[in-house]
C-alpha cells in the first residue's frame, strides 16, 4: 500500500504541477494557479500521515517506509527548484517572459550551481533522517528498525557521493571553450 501511495504521489505532483501551470498560463489565472501549486506538500503530508498509521497499526517497518522517507525528503530538498524552473519555462513558452537562464557552463559560476544543487540533496537527507529517526523512536523494537537504519546511511551515502560530484567542479573547473581569432579582412592589392 505504501509503494502504491508513493506512485500516486508522484503523478499527483505532475499532475499538480501541470495543472497549476495551465491554470496560470494559459487560462489566465496566476492565484488559482499558484493555489494548485501550494497543494503540492499536501502530497507529502498525506504520505507521511498514512506511513504513521500503517505503523501504529502493527506493521512492520520495512523498506517501503523508507523509502516514503526518501522520497518526502527529495521533495522537501529539490521540489521548490523543480517547480521554480518548470515555472520559468511555461511563463517563457506561455506568457511571453524572457526565456529562463540556463546555469553556468564553466568555471565557478558552474561549481557555484552544483553546490547550490548539492544543497538540496543534504536538506534531503536530513529530511529523510528526521523522518525515519522519529520512525525508529516510535517503533521503539530495535531489531525491527534495521531497515529504516540503513535508508538512512543510503541517504547520506547519495548526498557524499553527490557532493563529490559537485566538489570536483570546484577542483577541475570546466574551461571555456577559447575562442577562434577572426579572420583578418581581406586588404586590397594595389
């Protein structure tokens, strides 16, 4: 049941998402539109709700509540960033807003984004592991909380391996690609 509330979760967002965007741009109505688009934690919160109770009644923590905690925290950590940039391009592609900027290609003004972006995914952990942490306590059966444990050294391994990732644009900057000489005009022979 958690995994299906999970999927439901994740088409609701787009369908959300989508929503709120039509609204907005092609139908004229930015409140009603931002409206659908704050109903997006709902979601979440209707995630976190039904996780507790499947475990204040009996059942066994297992991966599928981790993962519930995951996935909130994803979108607690890099929601806001996915729907702000799907915003900018329906504004551009719909009501005629300047096209959005794209993130820096080099140097670092593109490790100065991957940060930021990294940012995310510790907001993300952190989430998870709040969630899962308060699981664990509410369980109170240490042998049975083994698997929330392990999605939480999961979310922190995503968010080293994601950092190094985002660390290494600050070691090796990507340079810009050096620009051709112009040709010289072509001089006149006498």
């Amino acid at each position: 049941m958690i995994v299906a509330l999970i999927v439901i979760c994740e088409i609701g967002f787009w369908v959300l998402l989508a929503a709120g965007l039509a609204v907005r741009y092609l139908l004229k109505m930015p409140r009603t539109g931002a409206a659908l688009l704050l109903c997006e934690p709902l979601l979440e919160v209707v995630l976190l709700v039904v996780t507790a109770i499947d475990l204040k009644n009996g059942a066994d923590p297992s991966w599928k509540h981790g993962l519930a905690a995951v996935y909130i925290g994803y979108t607690v950590g890099h929601g806001h960033r996915t729907i702000k940039w799907l915003d900018g391009h329906a504004a551009h592609r719909f009501a005629g807003a300047p096209p959005p900027p794209k993130p820096p290609r080099h140097g670092m003004a593109r490790a100065g984004h991957e940060a930021r972006i990294w940012l995310g995914t510790l907001v993300a952990a952190a989430v998870a592991t709040a969630l899962l942490q308060i699981a664990i306590w509410y369980v109170g059966d240490a042998g049975q909380t083994e698997s929330l444990r392990s999605w939480m050294y999961a979310a922190w391994r995503a968010a080293g391996i994601h950092g190094l990732i985002a660390l290494s644009y600050a070691i090796w900057p990507k340079k810009a690609p050096a620009k051709e000489p112009e040709p010289e005009p072509a001089r006149a022979e006498r």
